[in-house]
C-alpha cells in the first residue's frame, strides 16, 4: 500500500533526526514542494505526530519541517521567503515583498495535548524578534487557538502581530490573490475601524476579521471558505484518529510485558536514574567546594 504523504515525512523525519544535518535534510527534501501537494496537505502540518517522543529530535524536526512548509507558502504567496537558522531570540521565517518585510513563525501541536496557555504562541515573542522589520505573523491549527476572550488576541491586536490558521493560509495560497496582503498584517487597524471597543479582544472578533479580509483579497466567498474550515474538521478527524490508533497500539504492547519489562519501562519513564545521578552529582560538586 502506497504511503501517505504524512506516513512518508514521519519516516524521513526518523530517518535524518540522528544526522548532523538533519535540518538541512528536511529543508531539501521539502523546500520545492509543488503548489498542489502543498495545498493538500497544508492543513495537517500543524499536527504533531503522536509517534515522535515529547522533546525528542524527531518532534524539534517536525517543527522545522513546519517552518519550511510555511516559507513554501508565503513563497506561493509572492513573498521571497527562507528559514532561520538563527537560534533563540529569533523568528523562524522571514519574508520579504516590495514594499515590507514579515517575520512568521509555525505552531504545532499534539492532539492530546490538554491545557494551552498565552506562553505557547509566543505572540509577545514574536514581536520582540520583529526589530526593525514591518510586520510579524503566527500560524497555528485554528482548533488550538483560544476559542474567545484571551491575553493572545489582546497583545495580537496591541502589538500588531497577525494571527492565521493552516486552513486560512491553504486558502490564500490555492486561491489566487487579487490584492495586496498587507492589509492582513494590519489586523489591529482593520478591527479598530469596523468592530465596537468592548468585542475587540474576543476571539470570535478576531476570526471573523481574518474570516472577511481574506474572502476580500482573494475575492472568494464566505460559502467557499466554509469549505476550507470543513477540511480543517476533516483532515482533523483523520489524523486524530492516527494518534488514537498509535496510542491503542501502546496499550496492546504494555499489557503484554512481564512485571518485570513493566518495572524497567516505568523506571526508564521516570528518568529515576537520571534523578539519581543528578543528586549525586549535585553531593559531589558541594563536598568538592
């Protein structure tokens, strides 16, 4: 059975997460993606594999591979776009059109993730990183952003930090663009102009500003963008339903193991031996002062 595209990135991903230039792999591999696979499969990019272990190369990988795909799709988009190597205290991608630069950063996120806070779209960050360039942008699944009032759509607004969703960035990118997209990176004026002060920091605002402007660049209807959203739940439900397979295979593999297998794997879990060598450390440098 052929793989999917998913199935092949999540194995290319464990294939180069060891080498050196691991980054440099999945940036070649996937930097030239086409228009078409880059539409279909736009969506789901925002999904952490649940396979990848949580802070493992293979899920910091990922996140690169996220990055590349949103600089691919700003490139769609007519912006001259590259990836970041620059670690901490940086944006991921940075954008350059006529008139402006942009500097974007892609979330990702697990499925079985609980509890997500103001912190984990790093929206003060990333106008922090702007400096001296016009404009800053986040993408993230539009499911994982707050659903109304949150500290995320204040400083969005405030600090002028455009908010987009994988599925609005799809449809900008099949849908050709009529007009200029800086009007989408002056969000706050856009809100400012047409909303009332106290529905300005809410979430269902924010979305139906975003929702309007680009249904106006792209000179689409609000039915067609329904569409797009529908594909969201879709390839939602999909890849949900992945993770909830991987995990029911986990469930399989521990109720097979010996009390003993099952003692060393919560062990290894606990990072119990690592505690212990830490502690030790910790006497040894003390006695040592």
């Amino acid at each position: 059975m052929e793989k999917t595209f998913r199935e092949e990135v999540i194995d290319n991903i464990f294939k180069f997460s060891n080498e050196g230039n691991s980054f440099e792999l999945i940036e070649n591999k996937y930097k030239s993606i086409d228009k078409k696979t880059l539409v279909k499969e736009l969506i789901q990019v925002g999904i952490m594999p649940e396979v990848f272990e949580h802070d493992s190369s293979e899920e910091k990988l990922w996140s690169k591979f996220s990055d590349v795909i949103l600089s691919r799709s700003l490139d769609f988009l007519g912006l001259k776009s590259e990836v970041l190597r620059t670690r901490g205290n940086s944006a991921d991608v940075y954008s350059k059109a006529k008139n402006y630069t942009i500097v974007s950063d892609a979330k990702c996120f697990r499925l079985s993730r609980t509890a997500k806070n103001q912190k984990d779209f790093k929206v003060k960050a990333l106008n922090d990183w702007r400096r001296q360039d016009t404009y800053a942008l986040l993408v993230s699944p539009l499911s994982q952003y707050p659903i109304d009032r949150s500290q995320i759509y204040t400083q969005a607004i405030s600090q002028n930090v455009s908010l987009l969703s994988y599925f609005h960035l799809q449809f900008l990118v099949e849908n050709e663009v009529n007009e200029n997209l800086e009007k989408l990176w002056k969000m706050p004026l856009y809100i400012s102009k047409n909303y009332k002060l106290k529905e300005r920091t809410r979430g269902i605002t924010y979305w139906h500003a975003v929702d309007t402007l680009v249904c106006e660049i792209t000179g689409q209807s609000s039915e067609c963008l329904e569409h797009y959203k529908q594909q969201e739940v879709n390839k939602t439900k999909e890849v949900g339903q992945e993770g909830i397979n991987y995990w029911n295979a986990k469930i399989k593999e521990f109720n097979s193991l010996t009390k003993e297998q099952a003692v060393k794997l919560l062990i290894k879990a606990q990072k119990i031996e690592q505690k212990i060598k830490t502690i030790k450390d910790a006497i040894e440098k003390v006695s040592a002062i």
